[in-house]
C-alpha cells in the first residue's frame, strides 16, 4: 500500500487553521463594524435630543415674548439701564445679567388687571430669560441680585459673539430642568431674549 507524499501530510491542517483565521477576522470586522455603528447611533440620538431641548427652550422664549410684550403698552430695555452712571459692569457679582431684556408696563394705571395677571403690577419688570417660570406668584429674577442655580454662558466674547475688547457679551441665564417619565431628568435648556432695539450704549 503507497503512503501519501510527506509534502501533503499537512495540508489539511493548514487549509482548516486559514479557514479559522478567515472566521476570526469576519467575527472582529462584524463586531468593530456594530461597535461603531452603535456609537454612530447613540451620538444621532444625543444631537437629537440636544437640538429637541433647544427647540423646547425656543419655544418657551417665544411663548414668554408674545405673552409679555404682546400688548401695546408694554416697554422694554436692558437690565444695565438700572445700573448707575459709571459703574463697571465686569466687577459685579451679576456680571452676565446686565444684558437681560425686562419688560415693564408703561399703564397710567398700576393695578391693571392683565398686568397684574402677567406680574407686572406695581412697575415691576418682568425679565425675558429662562428660569422665570410661568406663575407669576413665583418669585421673579433679579439682575442685581447673583444667580443661585446653575447657569449656562449663552453669549462669550469670541465664541458666539464678535470678541470687542472694551466690552464683556456674556450673557448668563438660569437652566431650567426637562423632567421625563416618573420625573427623570432628561436634560435641561436655557433661554435669554435679546432686545434688537438696543444697538449702543447711550453715553452716560
């Protein structure tokens, strides 16, 4: 009986290891491809739910201009109105809260019913950012008075404004919890309402 060639007693052999070894690098590139696929997917779903939060808060801010400014004798200016003359606005506690919009009812009358409803009786100011809330029995914002809560930086020179190097843009505005099912957070957003009427500081 002829034995096989020494040449062909492993080929077998190596024709199952090469089949492995193509099995092996199948099953890693089908799992590095899920990987990444799966970290494709949960970035898609973060930015969606980042820009879902940001269409909430806009949606909030618009809700608040119309209700606040809505009717005709509704006035409004910038917080650093009520500074006084002279005062460095970069050295207060406050910084970042002179350039919240207010709103105020310019009524003969001030117990107006609307503006009592909107919390704007009394020459009160009713300050168009995040963080207000819609009762007006809430306690309202004040610009002169530091934020307690966490904020968020929604305007920084050289970042979402032009850099100008004799004035500080920052805006700071309170952020406002998103609660999901069973009181979950789900994110929060933030909202501050830029008065276009203001385009220089009058000289004091």
């Amino acid at each position: 009986m002829k034995s096989r060639p020494a040449s062909t007693h492993g080929f077998a052999l190596v024709i199952a290891l090469s089949l492995m070894a193509f099995i092996l690098l199948l099953i890693l590139s089908i799992t590095t491809l899920v990987r990444v696929e799966t970290q494709s997917a949960n970035i898609q779903l973060t930015q969606l739910e980042a820009r879902m939060n940001a269409q909430l808060g806009a949606m909030v801010a618009l809700g608040d201009l119309q209700r606040y400014t809505g009717p005709d004798q509704r006035v409004t200016a910038r917080a650093d109105i009520l500074l006084a003359p002279g005062t460095d606005e970069t050295n207060l506690p406050t910084s970042g809260q002179s350039r919240w919009t207010g709103v105020w009812s310019s009524k003969e009358t001030t117990n107006d019913p609307l503006d009592t409803d909107d919390g704007l009786d009394g020459r009160q100011a009713r300050w168009l950012v995040s963080g207000n809330g819609s009762d007006p029995s809430a306690p309202t914002l004040d610009p002169n008075v530091a934020l307690e809560v966490e904020a968020a930086d929604l305007a920084t020179p050289g970042g979402s404004v032009t850099n100008k190097s004799n004035q500080d843009d920052t805006v700071k505005a309170p952020k406002v919890e998103i609660l999901g099912e069973n009181n979950v957070l789900e994110g929060h957003y933030a909202y501050w309402v830029s008065d276009e009427g203001v385009k220089a500081l009058a000289a004091r």
